[in-house]
C-alpha cells in the first residue's frame, strides 16, 4: 500500500528520488521508471502519515483516485482506514523488507543508503512541500505532503511487482520432508503469503492434523484471533470496514483449513529458526531464478 501511495516518495539504492510518484498512476511508466532503477528501490512514507492512514484512509492526505492495476482489486482504501497498516509495517521491520528511523541517518544507516544523500532528498522534498511545487520531478503539488523530522517508514519493493512462495512440507512419521518454491508476477506480499499456505495445505492427500509455522502476522493473526470466523459469517466481507482485500484467496485458504485440522504458529522472520531460514531462502531463489529466465 505504501509503495502505490502518491504521497510516498521512491528513492533509488544511492537514497535519491528518481520520478514523480504520481506516475503510479501510469502502470507503465512507473514499471519502466522502477525498472531502471536496478533490483529493488524503495518507498519512504512518515510514521505520522502511516498513523493517518492506519485511520482514516488515503483520504485524509486528499487523495481521490485509487491505483488499480487490472487484473488487481484497488490497491489501497480511499475513505476507509487501511486495517492493520502499521502492524504490518512492523512485521515487515522484521522481516527485513522494511526499514525504520526516527531520523533520515538512521533510517539510511538501516536501509544501507548513503545518508547525506538520503537526508538531503527528504529535506529538499520538504522545502518543495512547504512551497507548494515540485522544483526536481513536478509532482502534481496536491501528492506532496511534507515528511517532517522523522520518524520514518521505507518500504523496500522490487520492480514489476516480483513475488515468490517458499515453504517445507515435513511429515516426521514417515521420515518425509519436501520442498516448495515458485515466483509470480504482479503480486503483492500479503497474496505471497496466503498463497504459501494455500500451497502446503494443497499438497496434503487427505485431511490430516496440520501445524502451519509462518512469519506472517497478516496470515496467523486472522486466524488466531478469529477475524477469519467473523469475514465467513459476512460472506468474506468485512461489513462497514469495507471489502476483503484479496477476498478469493482467503475462501481458498479458509477452505482448505476447514478439510484438515489446521494450527497456526507465529514465527520470527529471519531469527535462528531453520526451516523458517529455509524457507526465505526457496523465497529468494525463486525469485532470482525468474529475474534470470526474465518470466514467470
């Protein structure tokens, strides 16, 4: 969602802003402009901003217009508050995919950017916010919302909107262990990880007594604290807050673990679990192996 959000600003890997970020807003342009920016780049938004959001919506900061890239449902709420935004940006501090400063040094010192640069480009940005133009890249000034002093969030997002599965399928009795990895296009993390799951539990034969140990708070969260029982009894809706994002794949997974007797366990992303490594490394091989081929 911070990725696709206008007001965000995209820095490149040397910490500088490379398009005007309403260019989201042209699926092709922003691919070719990310693109070219090499493997990865990231999206700075403001704490006080993730707060908002988390909120109110991306209405408060003014913006009318959602990003939809079809085939894909809208990619972030308007006018209703993004549901568990900021938990999921921790989980992503986590996870290594997301970055965190209470000031541009430390969060270019966490994100491995050079940080003269990166405070330079955060503090220019906001002197053009302050002045109402755009004086580098010419974002439309209603996007242009000041960042302040920190602290701030940077998302790190990969061109083309890359994703992978990655996961261990162990069966102790019968001393069977198999391994599970693929890479897809157009995605979003949070598809990434119901489709994970959706993934293991779609190899099992028959119902069987299931432990799922994910990283995934958006995943065990929603089922741990039932919020799945309560979108079933809506028709996978989440009434007033508004639509189900990723609707179709969370009957699919709510599907699966009604056949089998499923447990689900939360997990540190990139601790000193092993199979939890391991599967972060399927992840990443996955991926890079559909960047080589250029296609998934």
């Amino acid at each position: 969602q911070a990725m696709y959000l206008p007001n965000c600003i995209w820095v490149n890997t040397r910490g500088s802003r490379f398009c005007p970020e309403d260019l989201n807003y042209d699926t092709a342009l922003a691919s070719n402009s990310t693109f070219a920016q090499g493997e990865y780049f990231y999206a700075v938004i403001s704490k006080e901003m993730a707060e908002n959001l988390q909120e109110s919506g991306a209405s408060f900061y003014g913006v009318d217009t959602t990003v939809n890239y079809e085939p894909t449902v809208p990619l972030f709420s308007l006018d209703e508050g993004w549901e568990g935004f900021i938990e999921a940006l921790d989980d992503g501090v986590e996870k290594g995919i997301v970055f965190e400063g209470e000031t541009a040094q430390e969060l270019a010192e966490n994100m491995g950017v050079d940080a003269q640069t990166l405070a330079a480009t955060i503090a220019q940005y906001n002197e053009d916010c302050d002045n109402g133009t755009d004086q580098i890249l010419g974002k439309d000034s209603k996007y242009m919302t000041n960042l302040g002093e920190g602290g701030y969030y940077a998302v790190k997002a990969r061109p083309m909107s890359l994703g992978a599965i990655g996961g261990v399928l162990l069966y102790p009795a019968a001393n069977y262990r198999k391994e599970f990895k693929r890479a897809y296009r157009d995605t979003t993390n949070n598809q990434m990880e119901l489709t994970a799951v959706i993934e293991a539990l779609s190899m099992l034969k028959e119902p069987c007594d299931v432990t799922v140990h994910s990283d995934s708070a958006y995943v065990v969260n929603a089922f741990n604290q039932g919020w799945v029982d309560g979108w079933r009894a809506k028709g996978y809706h989440r009434g007033k807050a508004g639509e189900l994002k990723n609707r179709e794949l969370w009957m699919r997974l709510d599907e699966l673990t009604q056949r089998h007797r499923v447990r689900f366990v939360k997990v540190k992303g990139h601790s000193d679990d092993a199979l939890n490594a391991r599967a972060d490394a399927l992840v990443n091989e996955a991926m890079d192996e559909a960047e080589q081929a250029g296609g998934v």
